[in-house]
C-alpha cells in the first residue's frame, strides 16, 4: 500500500513539473524577427506579406507572475510605419499547452487566444483578428517569430 502511494504522489510530481516547465519555458525576453500577415477585406485577399525585424526594440517580456510588456510595431501594410503600430503594452497571460490567453491592459484592453509554439530560444505566435465595421469585414492572419 504505502508503494501505491508513494507511486501516485512521484507520478504527481513528475506530472506537476512537466506542466511547470512548460509555463516557464515562455518566461524571459523575446526579440522579434519576423511577422507574416495575411489580410483580407469581405473574403477578397487584400494582402499577403512578409516582414523581417531587425530592430531589437520590438520584443514580448513574459514574467513568472503572469504578467508582461510588449513593445512591438506591427505592419499592416508592406513597409514599416504602415498601419497599426502598437507601442508599449502590459498583459496577464495564462500559457496551457500551446494555448496562450493574453490579457491586454493598455490600448483599450481586449484578448486575443494565440497559439504559441516554443522550441528552446524560439518562440511563434499565431493569431486571427476578425472585425466588421458596418458591411465591411476585415480579417487578419498573424504569425510572428521571436527569439530568446
């Protein structure tokens, strides 16, 4: 009986740590090098483009608490200083799985749900914007590459 036990609570740990590890494996600063978008108004492809950072001014910082501050610049358009730029910005996250939920402070708040998929000092994020302004619907498909 007491082996059953002991069995269960070492099992707990290991299962405890391996969902550990994995929440501070996104802990840390992560610069961006790249963001791929693809934007499209009523369903029609408005634009599908690629854009490589070189500026190690534009970065996430997730904490251990939970919290973090991006300052990114984020391109709507095919060259730099055209569309959304989102300066500096605090969330709240929660990562499960690949799942991550971030909670915006700044800019109005809102959530998004991405998808994060971390491979040692590599980290992407995926994300869909869907928004509709009258009888205009604009969609949005982000990935952006980061690293540690």
């Amino acid at each position: 009986m007491k082996k059953i036990i002991f069995g269960g609570l070492l099992g707990l740990t290991v299962i405890t740590a391996c969902t550990k590890d994995k929440q501070t494996s996104i802990v840390g600063k992560w610069t961006l090098t790249k963001t791929k978008s693809k934007i499209t108004v009523n369903g029609a492809l408005l634009q599908d483009t690629t854009v490589t950072s070189s500026s190690a001014s534009s970065y996430l910082q997730f904490n251990v608490d939970g919290t973090g501050s991006t300052t990114l610049a984020t391109y709507v358009g095919s060259e730099p200083g055209t569309g959304a730029i989102i300066g500096a910005t605090d969330f709240s996250y929660q990562l499960s799985g690949n799942a991550l939920h971030v909670n915006y402070k700044n800019n109005g708040g809102g959530t998004i749900d991405e998808t994060a998929l971390i491979n040692g000092n590599q980290l992407q994020i995926n994300f869909k914007v869907n928004d509709t302004v009258q009888t205009t619907v604009f969609s949005a498909e982000v990935t952006e590459y980061f690293t540690k």
